[in-house]
C-alpha cells in the first residue's frame, strides 16, 4: 500500500508532514486474507471484473456541501448559486484549500456557490480506477478539517436544513479500452454519439437502479433529498436532463460520460464506484436492452433507507456481483445503527430531522 500514500498539508498544524495511506482490512487467522466486507477491496474487485474485460473506469466526483459558524449561522445567505459576490468572501480560503488539495494529489476542477445558503459545490477532475475515490475520500476529509480549523463547520450531510437544498455527489464516469485508449460509450455514427456498450451498460443501471439506491444513498435522512425537484426519483435516464438518475452528456469522445445522480453527499465514494460499476457491467455483459430515453413507465426509486435495503437484499444479480458478505454486512450495520434508531423518515417532522442533525451532521 506504498503508492497510496497522501500529504495531508492542513494537518500537523504547518509544524509537521503528516502523512495518511489508503488501506484495506484483512483476517489474519487462519492465514492473511482480504475482509470481503472492506469498501474499497469491494470496489477494486469491480475494477478487476472491468479490467478482465479490457476496460478501464475513468471518474470524478461533485460534491455539494454546507458550510456554517460557530454560531450555527449559514456563512452567506441564499440561494446565491453561481454568486461571485457570495464567492468573494471565501474565495482566498478556496484558493488556500485548492492548494492544498492539489498538494495531496487531488485535482480540484472548479468551486462554486451551490442553491442552499452556505452551500458550496467542488468539482474534481477525472481519475483512474480506484483512484478517484481515495481522492473523493481525502476531499471530504480535508474540507471538514480545513474550515475546522477556521472555526467553522462543514458538512457532507444530506438535508441538514429543511428548507434548504440537499447536497448530493454526482458521479460521473466513463469507459475506455485498455489497448487502443478508446471512449468505449461513444460512436460518432450514431445520431445520438451513443455505443451499444453505452447502451448496455444504462440498461444496467436501470435496471439495478433500486439496489443502487441503498448504496448511493445510504442514510436515512439521504430521504429527504430524493424525489424532489432537480433530484432523482426512477429508474430512468436521458441525455443531459437533471431530473433523471442517469444523467448522459454526448458531446464528443473525451465529452461523453454518464452522470449517476442517485448518490448523495453523504455516501461512501468506494460503494458509489463499486455498485455503479458492478450493475453497469451486468448490462455489458448480458447485453440488456437499453430502456427508452425519460421513460414514463419507469419503476419509482426506494422513498426510504429501509425499502432501498430491501431492493438490495433482493435483487439476486448485486448480491452476487458485490457479494454476499459484504451486502449482509452492509444491511446488518444500517439496520441496526440507522434504521432502528431513526425509524424511516417524515420529511416534514423537524423534530426528526434534528435526531437526524445528532447522527450525521459532524461525522459525515
């Protein structure tokens, strides 16, 4: 694990090179094996199935988040989305944060100011493999410890505010060949620049959309967010259309990529990669029909943690393909820690929302 080691710049107080390495659980008995249920061994295990078929991931993570004082006040007023004025307030700690990402080997692509009052949105350049989601993680943590440090908070909670926007992450993603370096989702002879390839591999998707959402949206209150304006609500997809789960852009063949907006801010970047990768490549394999572009038909996503766990459970294909051992696990630990705790939720209860607060807010 000697190649996953990372500079963390904001740590040690500026007296010190504080360095964090990536790693993953094993048993030591009865001799070392890797720990099926580790989510970054359960996403290079989708990397290695893509791998075997001569294809690589390429992917960047968007991530929106809150951002509020020591007082619990919103650190500008909303909605500001896209603001230069509300921007200019932070814009020498972004720079500061910027680089000091960029120090730990993430490549920020752009900040701006998101709908929600004191929201904020990044957006990372594309990585290879695993890659994308270490740095997915080591941004999350050094946005959380950068403005700790400035005696603010921010946060990667869903839906900290109820009459504030939600923050999701979108993971945008793409499919090349190991040999010849080609864009496997984009054929310039087609009216719409979409492959076959493309086409299986949105099927899949769809089609696992329900086991997706447990995986993509894994807390409890990550219900508030969907099924709303802007925010995913059925298995569906289209080109360029924010309201759907799979957003696609086909502009040209470094421009063409699929958008899952399903996840939301609070979710595990190992699990988003592993679960979309590993029902995109059950398409690709099978060769599914693609499903028709915004389909009104389309099955309706999971409205809680608790039915999105069930569609996980059930859906035999994910099971295997992420493996038994990890899905137990995973619906074990949020049943118990999450679901038994909060119940399923009411969007319109504060009083929930504020158990929800106690849970989430410092720790995701």
């Amino acid at each position: 694990m000697s190649d996953t080691g990372r500079l963390l710049p904001w740590a040690g107080a500026g007296r010190h090179r504080v360095f964090e390495y990536m790693c993953e659980m094993h048993w030591l008995r009865p001799s070392p094996h890797p720990q099926l249920q580790c989510p970054r061994y359960v996403a290079r295990s989708q990397l290695d199935r893509l791998s075997a078929l001569g294809l690589r991931l390429k992917s960047g993570f968007e991530y929106e988040f809150y951002v509020i004082d020591s007082a619990g006040e919103h650190v500008f007023d909303g909605p500001d989305i896209l603001s230069t004025l509300a921007m200019s307030k932070f814009e020498a700690d972004l720079c500061d944060l910027e680089s000091q990402l960029l120090q730990s080997g993430v490549d920020i692509d752009s900040f701006n100011c998101e709908y929600g009052p004191g929201q904020f949105e990044l957006v990372g350049r594309p990585a290879d493999g695993v890659s994308s989601a270490d740095d997915a993680v080591v941004t999350k943590e050094g946005v959380k410890e950068f403005f700790q440090q400035r005696g603010l908070r921010a946060t990667f909670m869903t839906k900290p505010f109820i009459n504030s926007s939600s923050s999701g992450l979108h993971f945008n993603h793409s499919l090349w060949r190991v040999d010849s370096g080609e864009n496997v989702f984009y054929d310039s002879s087609r009216d719409d620049n979409l492959s076959p390839t493309a086409g299986y591999w949105l099927a899949g998707l769809v089609k696992h959309a329900g086991a997706l959402t447990a995986l993509c949206s894994p807390t409890v209150n990550c219900y508030r967010r969907l099924h709303s304006p802007w925010t995913p609500h059925a298995a569906n997809w289209d080109i360029d259309d924010r309201n759907t789960s799979f957003r696609v852009k086909n502009v040209d063949v470094g421009g063409t990529f699929v958008e899952n907006r399903i996840a939301s801010s609070s979710s595990n970047p190992y699990l988003v990669l592993a679960a979309t990768v590993a029902a995109g490549i059950d398409g690709v394999i099978n060769k599914l029909d693609r499903p028709p572009q915004s389909d009104t038909k389309a099955s309706t996503l999971p409205t809680t943690l608790s039915e999105a766990l069930q569609c996980l459970q059930t859906d035999e294909s994910m099971v295997e393909l992420l493996g038994r051992e990890f899905v137990d696990w995973f619906v074990r630990i949020k049943t118990d820690i999450e679901v038994e705790k909060l119940g399923d939720i009411d969007i319109k209860n504060e009083t929930n929302l504020e158990r929800e607060k106690q849970m989430y807010f410092t720790y995701i």
